[in-house]
C-alpha cells in the first residue's frame, strides 16, 4: 500500500489521534485550504436526538479512509491542505446562540479563503452556515439531498427554528439564488398533502425518490448539473439513503438511495464550482456497526476528493492558459 499523506492517514486504522483522516488538530490556518468543521448539535430535532455524536463518529470511521479515491482520480491531502478545526461551540439549550456561533466561527473561517466541510448536528445548522456563506458569496445555488423538503414555515407550535424549517428560512432571507436551488430524494410520509408542493411554490426544483428511480442516476445528475450555476453549496442529510444502508438517523425514510447511489449523485457533481458542504444528521445512538458513520465519513471524503479535483483543473486551465499567451 502506498502512502496516502503525510499527516497520517498511511497509518494503521487503530493507530493514531482521531482527527478526521488524521488530518492536524489545529486552529493555526496558514497556509491552510480546507477545514474540517465539527458542529455537534441536535436540539432542532423533532423525534430522535443523537446527532450531537455525529461528528466525533464520522472522525473515527474516518481512520478506515486510506487515502486514494479511484473513481476521481486523486489523492486529495496531498493536492489540498486540510485540518481538522474541531468543533464550533454549541449552547444545546439555546439554538439561536448556537446558530450566532456557528454564523461567527465559520463566517471567520471563509474571510481568510477557506473552504468549509460541516459535520453536524441536526439540519438546523444549515441556515447559520449559509448565512456565513453568502456574506462571502452572495446568494447561492443549493444541492440539496433529502428525504425531507425542511421547508416547514413553522415547527412545534410556531417555533420558526428547528431541523425541519432552515431552507424555508433561507429562502426569505435570500441566501439562496432564485432558481438555483435543487431537492433530491424527498419521499416518505407527511404531514398533510402540501409539504412537497410548498416546496416547489418556494421555487425549488424537487426530484422525488420515485422520480430518481425512474429517470436513473445519470439522469438526476444531469438535472443538477442543468439548475444550478455560480457558487454552489452543497447540503446532505444522511437519511436521503436508505435506512437499509444508513439506519443511524433521527427521522429514517424508506426506500432511500443505496450507499453507492449517494457516492455516485455526490462524485456526478464534479465540474461545478462548489464553495461548500454540510453533512448532516448522522445519530450514533441508532447506528448499528457504525454503517451509517461509514457512509457519511466515505461521503465527507469525496467532497474533499471533488474540491481537490476543481483545484486541480483550475490549475492545468491557469497553466495552459499561461502556455497560449
């Protein structure tokens, strides 16, 4: 086996500090392009609690990542600098100061170019994250892989925060560029008959499962691929697969995507300017041998693997455009 990096991720998978593939521990950030963001909260959530565990989990299954990613063709911790920044800190009682934190912390992070991978958490920390984005990138394209649309008005008796409403509050404050804005994966039951129309009344372009399954995941890619444009963020929760294949989730949907369709959908993004991702909703508590960590570690590296593709291109068009002049 070769050497996959020099920060560790060669060593044996038992050995070592649980960082995220090993990556240094460290708030000093020069030089730095990549952060690795820890967000472990979960008290948006409307059933099952859990996923302040997520990102301590997905960094020990982590260690099993050995480095090379066949498929894209790249070895992203020697083509990137990567740290683990560790974890923002989160006021479990209080989800608005929690989101003030992560808003402050992250929103930090991409004043000095870097580039954000968010552990959580519940999918309530996805408004914060696109609010530091935007102050950074104005109103962007979203990808957004779901078994649920999260753009409940409302949730527990007019509560306007939680993990079902953050898109619905992130399309009012415009973060979110009209029409550029994509949903994939939404099935299961609901609460009344309108939860996916609202959705589409809002603007966003909805793929069901039942539509992914008929039209075949070439097919879905290529309809991202045709509605979003400029900079692209990129938000997936965990129960958009299959509790089959990711069963550690608060609220689990049947008749998801197997694991490898949610790596095939996220590799299909390559070629678009993605500024930044979240992982979401990853619930230890109702993992079983850890399938659902394994998953979303092996996803988290190949958004690594694609920001490490897209630096590598723009280099070889700088270059030849250098050669040409």
């Amino acid at each position: 086996m070769t050497s996959a990096s020099a920060y560790g991720a060669d060593l044996q998978p038992f050995a070592g500090i649980t960082s995220f593939m090993r990556c240094p521990v460290t708030r000093e950030l020069a030089g730095v392009e990549i952060a690795m963001v820890g967000i472990p909260y979960d008290s948006g959530t409307s059933y099952r609690s859990g996923t302040r565990f997520g990102p301590r989990k997905i960094r020990e299954a982590s260690l099993m990542l050995w480095g090379y990613n066949n498929p894209l063709s790249v070895r992203p911790l020697e083509t990137l600098r990567v740290v683990d920044y560790g974890d923002v800190d989160v006021i479990p009682p209080s989800i608005t100061d929690t989101m003030h934190n992560i808003e402050t912390e992250v929103g930090a992070l991409l004043t000095q170019g870097l580039t954000i991978i968010a552990l959580g958490g519940d999918h309530s920390i996805s408004l914060p994250l696109l609010r530091a984005h935007a102050k950074q990138y104005g109103p962007m394209s979203v990808v957004h892989f779901d078994s649920h649309p999260d753009t409940w008005a409302t949730e527990f008796g007019g509560r306007l925060y939680s993990h079902g409403t953050p898109f619905r509050r992130a399309l009012e404050e415009k973060l979110i560029q009209p029409n550029g804005y994509i949903q994939v994966g939404l099935r299961g039951s609901t609460s009344g008959p309108t939860d996916w129309q609202d959705a589409r009344d809002l603007g966003v372009q909805v793929i069901t499962m039942d539509e992914a399954a008929h039209m075949g995941i070439p097919a879905v890619i290529r309809a991202i691929h045709e509605r979003v444009s400029g900079p692209i963020y990129v938000t997936l929760d965990i129960d958009a697969t299959d509790p089959a294949f990711a069963p550690g989730t608060g609220t689990p949907e049947v008749g998801g995507f197997t694991s490898h369709q949610m790596l095939q959908l996220v590799r299909g993004l390559k070629g678009l300017n993605v500024i930044g991702f979240d992982l979401v909703e990853v619930s230890p508590p109702y993992d079983h041998g850890d399938i659902t960590a394994i998953l979303a570690a092996n996803l988290a590296f190949e958004f690594l693997s694609l920001l490490a593709v897209k630096k590598k291109t723009q280099y070889t068009r700088h270059n030849t455009q250098d050669s040409s002049a």
